[in-house]
C-alpha cells in the first residue's frame, strides 16, 4: 500500500539603499530584496520568504511606483497584503505581539502551513499565499481558497507569478469590454516577461507539485494534504479508521446536536479516535493527529476547538515544526471571519 495510493483516499516609503541579501534562491535579484528586510519579515512571520515575494513586489512598482500594493486591484481585484504590509511600511508594528504578525491576513480556513500574501474578491473571500509542509523550508506551492465559500485550498503554481497569471487569465476569460480585455493582456505580456526574466513557471501544477503529491500521505478536508516523513517501514502516519466522509457525518452529528447531552454522547466516538491517536503518537506515526487535528480545524467548528488544542500543537513538536504549533495556538484564539488586518494600518 504506497504513500502515492494513501494520497489519493497585501506605498512604499522611499528609504536608503541597503545591502543586498547575498543569498538568493533563485528568479534573479530584487530591487526590494535586502538581508534586513528579508530576516525582520522571517522573524514576524516565523517562515523564509522566497524570491518571487521580492520580485512581484518589484513588478507592482513597475505598473504603480506609488502604491505598488494596489497596483493589481483595478484590473484583477488583487491587493497585496500580509508580509507586503510590512514591506511596505504600512503597518505600526513598534507595539505589536507576535500573535498580530501570525494572524494578519489569516483567513478563517487558513491552517498554520498556509500564509496569506495577497487578498480578493471580499465576498467570496478569496485570498492567494505560500503553503509549506515545514516552517524552515521552502513553500511546496502557492494556493488559494476562498473562505466564505469553504475549508478548500487549490494549487496556483510554484511562484505567485503563477498564480496571478492563472487568476488574471480566469478574469480575461469572463471579460466582455473590449478595451478592458486590450489592458489585460497588456498586464498579462508584461507578467508573462518578467516571469520569464526571472525563470518562474506558469504551469498551474508544476514538477515539484507532482512530486510532492507522491510524498502524501492523505489529502485531508482541504485537499492540500499533508507529508510526513516514513521510515522504510512506513512509520511515520496510520490511517484514521474512518473516511472522510464518515468523520464528516460523525463531526456534524456533533455540531448539529439537540443539546450538550447529545453532543457529549456523540463526542465519545471522535474520543475514540483521539484515543488510536494517542496510540498512534506512543508508536511514531505522528501523522495521524497531525491529520485529525487538521481535518478538525477545516469543519470549522468551535466545538473542535479543544480537540485540536490537544492535537496540532503536539503533533508538529513532534514533527519538528514548533512554530506551525504557534500559528495554530494563536488562531484558535481569536478565529474570526471578518477584521482579518490585525496590525493596525499607518
């Protein structure tokens, strides 16, 4: 029974120049890019911010020098947010905890592996961000979900050149105006050339996509999936003994109860579970809580909220990815739905 089968069950004030950072991962050098920029955003947000990051920052300043941030919204509907706040010196952040970095711009389904960096539709919530199977690694993908909709995180490419060409070619697809879909392709020619200058793909699900759906051990609620690593004997994940689709009808039972009586007897069959984890933990298959605790996270409920407390946070010391156990901490604290800017904007 191999892992490939189990997997398939946001103006820029003008400052001096700084010292360029001088390593670099790759798409070519950055005009914002800088070894203080790049270690205080990885200090907020507790994860390495990749190249591309650094470079759509500098294409924005192309199309807008004055508010770079905003100069997708018109044409897409796209505002970067998140670290590019910071970037941007748009945010007070003299007085701020870490939970504010951890949490602005994290959306309700967002789970700990995913950080928001650009921001949609309002309506449906739709947001863009890195999503990385540990904090001190590269992201695997960019993704998107839209949070008003459900728990559902989509791949977007390997770069956020990627993903803001798959939206922009979603959004010329709908376009009727004639001369909004000549601006368009304006903007798409120019993305499409600066990617190209910084060797990024456009594929939508590129080499590395694929090779990591073969180190997936489930797919999880939000269908992004998880990877853990196995030991040649595959130790390192056991199976939930129910299907997703089960523990959804045994989770909604739950939350659906007539009263705390009710939900406190159907409680005692996700105890179960939580128990053949706890077995799971003893016996090295951390990888089982790390995906109830996640599944738990995506239904979306409160009532889980304990649960996951119980959960998350051990299975990531366990796999080594304590600050991912801060992220969810955090979140489970104040989850919300709306007034996701948690730093205050200058």
């Amino acid at each position: 029974f191999s892992r490939e089968n189990m997997a398939d069950k946001k103006s820029k004030k003008s400052e001096p120049p700084r010292k360029k950072a001088k390593l670099d991962d790759g798409g070519g050098d950055s005009h914002t890019k800088t070894a203080l920029l790049h270690e205080d955003l990885k200090a907020k947000f507790k994860v390495d911010l990749p190249d591309d990051f650094y470079q759509l920052w500098d294409f924005c300043s192309t199309l807008d020098a004055e508010n770079p941030a905003g100069a997708l919204e018109e044409a897409l509907g796209l505002e970067l947010v998140g670290p590019y706040d910071v970037l941007a010196n748009k945010v007070v952040t003299e007085s701020a905890e870490d939970a504010d970095f951890l949490l602005h711009w994290r959306y309700f389904y967002d789970p700990p592996e995913f950080l928001t960096v650009i921001k949609g539709n309002n309506g449906t919530q739709h947001h863009i961000g890195y999503f990385r199977d540990e904090p001190n690694k590269k992201p695997v993908f960019v993704a998107s979900n839209h949070a008003e909709k459900d728990c559902a995180i989509s791949p977007q490419g390997d770069n956020l050149f990627a993903a803001v060409k798959l939206h922009l070619d979603r959004v010329l697809k709908q376009t009727k105006d004639k001369k909004k879909k000549e601006e368009l392709k304006k903007v798409s020619d120019k993305l499409e050339r600066r990617a190209k200058d910084g060797g990024y793909s456009l594929d939508e699900r590129p080499a590395s996509f694929k090779e990591r759906r073969k180190k997936m051990v489930t797919k999880t609620f939000h269908g992004a999936g998880i990877v853990v690593p196995l030991d040649s004997h595959e130790v390192g994940y056991r199976e939930l003994p129910e299907t997703d689709g089960d523990l959804k009808k045994m989770l909604k039972k739950i939350v659906e109860a007539k009263d705390d009586d009710e939900r406190m007897t159907h409680f005692g069959d996700l105890q179960e579970i939580v128990t053949l984890v706890q077995f799971a933990n003893d016996e090295c298959d951390y990888g089982m809580g790390y995906e109830l605790g996640i599944d738990l996270f995506c239904y979306g409920s409160h009532y889980f909220h304990k649960a996951i407390r119980n959960l998350l946070p051990l299975a990531y010391q366990l796999l080594g990815r304590d600050d991912f156990g801060k992220v969810i901490e955090a979140h489970l604290e104040d989850r919300r739905t709306e007034d996701l800017a948690r730093l205050k904007y200058k």
